[in-house]
C-alpha cells in the first residue's frame, strides 16, 4: 500500500498537545511528536503521519492546549491499482529502479578497481 506522511507544526503553551484521526477514529499508532521549549515558555510542537493507504482515507489533526484549539485536515484519494495512472507510475518506477542498480553495478566496478 502507498504510504502517506502528513505533518503539521504548531507553537502553543506548555500543556499543547496533538490528536490525530484517520477516517474520525483517533489513531494510536503511526505517530510521531517532537517538542521544543522555548524562552517564552510557549512550545513548538512538531508531529506527523506515517500510514499505508489503500482506500480514500481522511486525516484530521487536532492541536488542542487550555488557550485554544485548531485543527487541520487532508483528504488521501487512493486510485485503483488498474488504473492507466498506475501503469505509468509502474513504468516510472522499473525506469528508476534500473538507473539505481546501473549506478550501484558502476560504484561496485570502481572499488574493486581501487
């Protein structure tokens, strides 16, 4: 499944925290959260999304402190694999992928020859 990173960055006081939901039910997983304190006593804040995706899935960040909320929210629109978009992307990857073992098969050839 294709996996989707979605980020949002916030600056709030001490107690600011994040919920993320994916499709309106609160994800526990997949999460990651970064703070920083700074002089003023406010935090920045820095969390993001790393799921796999194989349907339309909708994704809501809230960011939540005793001050004041706002939240923000994507939607993911997955396409089906049969798709001609797919097909293109599917040649675009064989290309890529042949020009990185090409380029490690050259790299390979220049150790040996040092």
């Amino acid at each position: 499944f294709p996996q989707s990173k979605l980020t949002d960055i916030f600056i709030g006081p001490s107690d600011s925290h994040f919920v993320w939901k994916k499709n309106g039910q609160r994800m526990k997983a997949c999460i990651t959260e970064q703070s920083h304190m700074l002089f003023d006593g406010r935090l920045h804040v820095l969390s993001w999304v790393n799921d796999a995706v194989s349907q339309n899935t909708k994704y809501e960040c809230s960011f939540i402190s005793k001050v004041g909320n706002t939240a923000s929210e994507v939607l993911i629109t997955a396409e089906d694999k049969d798709s001609a978009c797919q097909d293109g992307w599917t040649k675009e990857f064989v290309t890529w992928r042949t020009a990185i073992n090409e380029h490690d098969k050259m790299m390979q050839n220049w150790r040996k020859t040092w």
